[in-house]
C-alpha cells in the first residue's frame, strides 16, 4: 500500500478546484477519471474515494492541520498529510511531505474526535440548526449516517427488461448484485464499480437512482393511460420511473425552470425508451395555469436543502449556507401552492424533498393545508427516510388527495 505520484497530484488538483474555486465535486471527479487513460479500476477508485473523503472530513482535516480556508497548494498537501496519516499510508519521501508529524496528528484526531462538529465534519450553524429541529439523539446517529460512503443503487427500467435478467447481464461482467426488500426494480451493487461504462447502460436497461428515491413515484400511484405531471422534473429520475409505472402509456408531463435540464431529460429518454413524455419549459405563470384541475396525479419533488443527501453530495456540507435554507422554504410554499392547482378533483399529489428537516417537509405539507386552497385537499400518509435507519438517502414524502367537490 503505497501513495504514487501521478494519483496524488491529480487529487491535490480536484481539491484546489473543489475548495477554492467552488467546483462541484462529482463533476470534478469526473474530470479527474478522464485525465490518464492508462490508470486501472484502482487508481480510479483511489482518485474518486480520497477526493470525496477529504471533502467529506474537510474541517476535521483542516483543523488538525492547522490551516484555514482559503487553502494554498502547500495547505492542500498539510490537509493530504493528515488524511494519509490517518488511512495508514506510509509517507513517502517527497519535497511536498518532508516532516509530517505523524505522532501529533493522531493525537489531535483523537482529541477532536470527542467534539461532534470536528468528529462528524459538520459546519456550526449545520448543526446548531438541525439539533434545533432533531434533537441531539436522532440528529447525531443521522449525521454519522450520512458520513458513511452512499452505496451504488440500480433501477431497473422495466419498459426493457426485469431484474433477474439485468442481474444475469450484471454478473456476466463480473459485477455482483442483490435484491432491494422495499423497492422491488431496486439492484444493490455489492462492490463499487463504474456502470456507466456498460453497454446494460447505454442500452437503457438501467438507472442509477439511490433506493430511498425509487420509493417516491409507486407512492403516486400511477395507472397506464393517466395523466401525470412532474412538476419539478429536473433531470428527470423520477420522472422515467414513473413513465415505466406507466407502460410508456397516456400523458406525462415534465415540467422545469431550465431548459438543460429538460434537454438532458430526452436524452435518457430516449435511451430509456419512454417516448410517452412531454416536455414544458415554465417560462410563465400561463404554463401551469394552462394545466388547472387537468391531471390525474402531480409530483412535486421540490427544492431543498439537500440534507438527507450528504453523504451522495458532502461537499453541500460547505456550499450551503443559512440563508439559502431560508430562501427555499418560501420556494417550497410557493411551489406547493401554486402547482397543486393542477390536480383535479379525486386526483393525487405528492410532495417530496431529500431532505431531513421538518421546517421543509411536514411543517410545509401542515402549512399548505391550512391555506384556502389546502383546504381542497385531504392528508392521506406520509414517510420520514432516515439514513441511519436504512443505509440510504435521508428522505420524505407526503401524499395528498384533491376532494370531489
């Protein structure tokens, strides 16, 4: 087990563009994978692990480093030195890593260690908030949760094929996987592996798509010939479930802000082989008046916080900052009110966020209810995901029904 020169330059670069230059990680993990065709399936995974595990532990690291933000290439090497030290590499004798004191930094992690905001790498107000609206208990075994490494969860795309047969395809390739108790399209890869290099993928046999995400379109209980808007459809993950829900049959609208979004939805679209999607750009308030009392069931996957996906996105931890929580609680009011008139009488809504906080979930879903045009609706159920309770995403759904007057 030993540190090699070229895998370790390239993470130093990624990090330099993560913290510094306010890159989002996966794209530059990404970026990093492509830059020598000649690295193997492990020094990829060394490159994409040690990016995401310095991300993830950044103030912890940079405490016991004793560096602060903004970081230069001799505070990134320090902040590398320590996850190193602490991941039992041997240092090698490079200019960059002479004097690394091996000794005072697993005494300082273990110091740290003791303190919640440095053991879990969580910024103060983070936290402060989220015991606010958890309590200590459940916000602490949640956080530790989402430190954890997100597992590689499938869909299958049942307009192509079944999950025993993509298992069989799957094995083939030497990549191994088990069933899903709660999501019965759900493949769980028992090893990390890169699926989008396989012809499975590129024939759309498959989605990535955590499990806790692939339990939000069965609970708006679509039938083939419905119309079904999702109104926040973004690249559309779940709006190609629900489109195999439906059998690539009746009317499905997917509706956004972004127009790249929508254009990067037809493309997997069209891998996927739904072809029963429209696409609708809401560029005015007409867009969606157009669409009152017209659907069957809406989705509402709205904006939030994120906080049920850090351990998928642990650079969130320090994009975020309080007021943009704010600021997307009074989207989310807006966006429940406003897109909920599209349900019809006897219709079904429903809201989800991946977030963990009741000030975006239920206290919204209570909210609404209370409004003049709540009061259409009826509560029918919802569902709070916690990741220490699953091992997946942190999520919540809530599903309404329009009344019959």
């Amino acid at each position: 087990m030993r540190l090699h020169r070229n895998l370790v330059y390239t993470t130093i670069d990624s990090l330099n563009m993560i913290f510094n230059e306010d890159a989002y990680a996966d794209k530059v993990v990404a970026l990093a994978l492509k830059k020598d065709k000649r690295w193997g399936s492990h020094d990829r995974k060394f490159v994409a692990e040690t990016i995401y595990e310095i991300v993830r532990w950044k103030r912890l690291y940079a405490e016991i480093a004793d560096v602060k933000a903004p970081f230069d290439r001799p505070d990134l090497w320090r902040i590398f030195a320590v996850w190193a030290v602490l991941r039992g590499y041997p240092i090698p004798d490079w200019t960059q890593l002479q004097g690394v004191p091996e000794r005072k930094i697993k005494g300082r992690f273990d110091e740290l260690s003791k303190q919640r905001v440095f053991r879990e790498a969580i910024p103060d107000w983070m936290d402060e908030m989220a015991v606010a609206e958890l309590g200590e208990e459940l916000w602490t075994k949640e956080l530790q949760a989402q430190n954890q490494q997100a597992k590689v969860i499938l869909r299958v795309n049942t307009l192509k094929t079944t999950p025993q047969k993509l298992r069989a395809i799957l094995m083939d390739l030497d990549i191994a996987t088990d069933y899903l108790e709660e999501q019965p399209h759900g493949l769980v890869l028992r090893e990390r592996a890169n699926v989008f290099l396989t012809d499975a993928f590129k024939e759309g046999l498959f989605e990535v798509q955590d499990a806790s995400s692939q339990l939000v379109a069965p609970l708006l209980d679509v039938k083939p010939g419905m119309r079904v808007i999702d109104a926040c459809a973004g690249a559309g993950g779940k709006t190609l479930h629900l489109a195999s829900l439906m059998e690539n049959k009746g009317q499905l609208i997917a509706m956004d802000l972004y127009e790249s979004k929508l254009k990067q939805l037809k493309l997997r679209a069209k891998r996927n082989g739904a072809f029963n999607i429209e696409y609708r750009i809401i560029d005015s308030t007409k867009v969606i008046k157009k669409l009152h009392q017209k659907a069957d069931r809406v989705l509402i996957d709205a904006p939030c916080s994120g906080l049920g996906v850090l351990k998928r996105n642990p650079d969130s931890k320090w994009k975020l900052q309080p007021e943009f929580i704010d600021n997307i609680r009074e989207v989310q009011r807006d966006v429940l009110y406003r897109y909920s008139e599209m349900v019809k009488p006897g219709g079904k809504l429903v809201y989800a966020t991946c977030s963990i906080l009741p000030s975006e979930n239920q206290q919204q879903v209570a909210a609404f209810l209370e409004t003049n045009h709540g009061k259409n609706f009826n509560f029918v159920t919802d569902k709070n995901i916690f990741a220490h309770e699953t091992g997946f995403d942190g999520f919540y759904m809530a599903l309404l029904e329009r009344k019959n007057i």
